[in-house]
C-alpha cells in the first residue's frame, strides 16, 4: 500500500492532523521546527495506514469467506466447450 499524502485524506482526518499539530505547538509553548511537525504528521499518517489495512484485510477476508461459503447454481451445466480448443486437437 503505497503512503497516504494530506490529499488522500478525508476532511475529518486532515482536522484531526491539524489538531494534532496545534496541539504539539502549544505544548512546546512556540512554532514546531520542520522535523517536529515531519514527526507528528509520519506518526498519524502510520496509524491511519495501519488502521485502512487492517480494515482491508477484514474486507479480503470476508469476501474470501463469501467466496468459498458461494453455493454454485444447480440450473448451471458444464459447459463443454469451455474447456476444448475451437480447432480441435492437433
């Protein structure tokens, strides 16, 4: 899975980073250098990245689950020519 930017990000998480950045520059009592605020942003970014994978795999894992648990149709019939060449063996 490839890094999420600020652009990937919904509105509600790009107010939360921003909050966290705000949160960071009062507790340091004046504007965060750039490694500070490199820092706060690749840790938030991380756990988003972690909590959308982990919420990909369930939806992988349930659609595998789907997937076996599928009962094939008994109106369906083998299909014969699906598995032979059109110009027949050589």
């Amino acid at each position: 899975m490839k890094r999420l930017t600020q652009q990937d990000m919904t509105e509600s998480e790009q107010r939360e980073l921003k909050t966290l950045l705000d949160r960071g520059r009062k507790a340091q009592g004046r504007d965060l250098t750039n490694s500070e605020t490199n820092r706060i942003k690749d840790d938030y970014v991380d756990k988003l990245m972690a909590e959308r994978e982990k919420e990909a795999s369930k939806a992988r894992a349930e659609k595998r689950r789907a997937k076996i648990n599928a009962t094939p149709s008994t109106s369906a019939t083998y299909n014969w020519t699906a598995s032979t060449h059109p110009r027949g063996r050589r």
